[in-house]
C-alpha cells in the first residue's frame, strides 16, 4: 500500500502509490496484447461482476478458480496497478511531514469487449449496461469499511491520462472526501442555508433553453457551464432534484445512456475525436450533512496550461461557452437524431 500525502499546509492530499503504477500502453490496434479484451481476462485479476446479455435478460456472474466468465458485456475487475489498496499495511507520520495509509479499492470497468470500440461510439444499450455496473459497484462499496467516497472516472486518449486504449472507467475509493467535492460541497451548503434551495436545481433553471444549452432529453439536460476551466467542457445533470446516482431509476439510467452517447459522439465529431476525461460528482452516500445535486461533467483536452493555470488557479479560456454550446449542440443534436431514427 502506498500513502496519501498532505501539503504542508494546504487541505491538498498526493497519493504516492507504493512502486511505478504505469501500465504498459496497449498500442496494437488489434487489441491483441490488450489485457481487456476477450480472451486475454487471465491477463487482469479475476472479474468481480462480469454482465452477460442473455436472451434478452442481465445476468451478474462472476469469476471462480475453475472458469472464467465468457461473451461478456461488461466486465469489472481489481486493478493490478492500483492508485490505492486494501492491503494491511498502515504507517502514518506526524506534521509538517503528514502520512496516511492511501487505503481504497482500485477498480476497473471494461465498458465494452469491442477494442476499437470508443465510449463516444458503444451503442446506447451498452452505456445503459455499463451504467447499471456503475449503479452496482457504488452500492457494494459504500457498504464498505473505511469507504467515504466513491470516485468515477474515464481518461480517454494519452494526453487525457489513459494508459490501455480499450474503453473503459476507473473506480477508486476513499476514506476522505476529495477536495474538489468537499469544496462543492461546502459551497452547495452554503448556498442552501442562504437561499434555501439548492444552486445546480438554481442554474439548471437558467441554462435550460439557454445559450448553453447543448441537449435535454426526458430526464437530463447538457451544457456548457458559465465559467467552464477548459474549452468545449460541459456537464450533465438530471433535471429533477437528486443527490445519489445508486437510487436513480432503470428509466433514468436508460435516458442517461441516450445523452452520453448523443453527447460524446456529438463531441467526438465537432473536436474529431480530441482526447477527453469525465468525471461523476457524487455526494458521499454515508452519513453527510453536505449534499450536492449529482451530476457527470466532461472535459475535452485541447491545450495544455501555462504557469498562470498551474502557478496560480486563474484558468484562461479562449474559448466562450456560448460558441462551445453552438458547436457542440448542434453535432450532439444531429447524433441524438441518427440514435432515434429521426433523419
């Protein structure tokens, strides 16, 4: 196990894994060295879930130590290069030099057995299986010891952070909130207490039909923020009022599915294919005072920062949110009509 260091004086933690977490780029456009794709699972840890479509009907299996699950959908295993670890192994140090154990689970989700298959491009119905694997895997864990909080997250292209070019998400969990939630979360509280209601249910309302606006379905609205860190980023948030992913309903996952797919493969066409990380923003699901409207946001990697960004915290986007919507809405509309068979 590896260890979370504190800045010596910020609220900044930096995992520090135990030896070289870097897994061997896949670089064989045929997947033929990949340890995700089919045929090669003796390659990972045995699956915890593999989610096998059949007859129409989703079975939950899992792998045992006489047989490996086969002509699966999704698969989810143990990382074996992970950022944090369950093992026993617990050394702390005292300040200004602070240490803790970086105890979590590492977790990886193949979203589908298609290696050349890329998120912005897996049908809808394997984002909604993907999806219900999410929904699974944040329940199990949040009934875990010393599990605080549930991270999700894609890097896809190697400029984005992606080491194995297969699609897939990371899980990783932690025994303290991450600073980025704590902040929105502490901000929501804030906001709440002020105004009495909730600031994302707030904006919604002012993004919805607006400028920004990139896509709304049934259930969930895209668009590009209003003060956005990076050009052509936007978020997706569920319209009405809710602060856990694990109680949305199968309706709900089936109408996120349509507008991850729209979105990313709207997004893939108008920044041809620029590499991308996406992120849910979760409240933590055990006991919390300070909540905040759950939602995913997405962030295209088209330039790199400066000493301003990296020095300081003030982010320059040369790119309006306004012109990000417009483009991006109109290649997510006309990906959301080719998904419904509207010509």
């Amino acid at each position: 196990m590896g260890d979370l260091r504190k800045d010596y004086v910020l609220d900044k933690f930096i995992v520090m894994p135990e030896a070289s977490q870097a897994v061997s780029e896949d670089r064989n456009s045929d997947g033929s060295n990949c340890p995700y794709c089919p045929g090669n699972e003796s390659m990972t840890e045995p699956a915890i879930l593999a989610l096998v479509v059949k007859e129409g009907m989703l079975q939950r299996l899992s792998d045992s130590e006489d047989s490996i699950i086969e002509d699966w959908s999704v698969r989810v295993f143990q990382s074996e290069k992970p950022v944090v670890a369950t093992s026993s192994a617990t050394s702390y140090s005292e300040k200004p030099l602070y240490s803790e154990p970086a105890y979590g689970y590492h977790q990886i989700v193949v979203a589908s057995p298609d290696h050349n298959q890329s998120l912005s491009h897996i049908s809808v119905e394997q984002w909604g299986n993907v999806l219900v694997v999410i929904q699974d895997r944040v329940r199990w864990l949040y009934t875990q010891k010393s599990v605080t909080y549930v991270s999700i997250y894609v890097n896809s292209g190697a400029s984005a952070g992606a080491q194995v070019s297969h699609p897939h998400l990371n899980i990783v969990t932690f025994s303290s909130i991450p600073p980025v939630i704590d902040t929105e979360a502490e901000g929501a509280h804030r906001f709440m207490n002020e105004n009495g209601n909730c600031p994302a249910c707030s904006f919604i309302g002012v993004e919805s039909s607006g400028p920004r606006q990139i896509l709304a379905t049934d259930n969930f609205i895209a668009f590009c923020p209003w003060a956005p860190t990076y050009p052509y980023e936007f978020w997706v948030y569920p319209k009405r009022h809710i602060t856990s992913f694990s109680k949305i309903t199968q309706k709900e996952i089936n109408d996120l599915a349509l507008m991850l797919r729209a979105t990313l493969g709207g997004m893939s066409k108008a920044l041809r294919d620029a590499p991308f990380n996406l992120v849910f923003h979760l409240s933590p699901e055990k006991k919390n005072s300070r909540l905040i409207h759950w939602h995913i946001e997405v962030y295209p990697q088209m330039n790199t920062w400066s000493g301003l960004e990296r020095g300081f915290g003030v982010f320059v986007n040369h790119v309006r949110p306004e012109k990000s919507a417009e483009i991006l809405g109109s290649s997510c509309r006309k990906e959301l009509a080719g998904l419904v068979g509207i010509v």
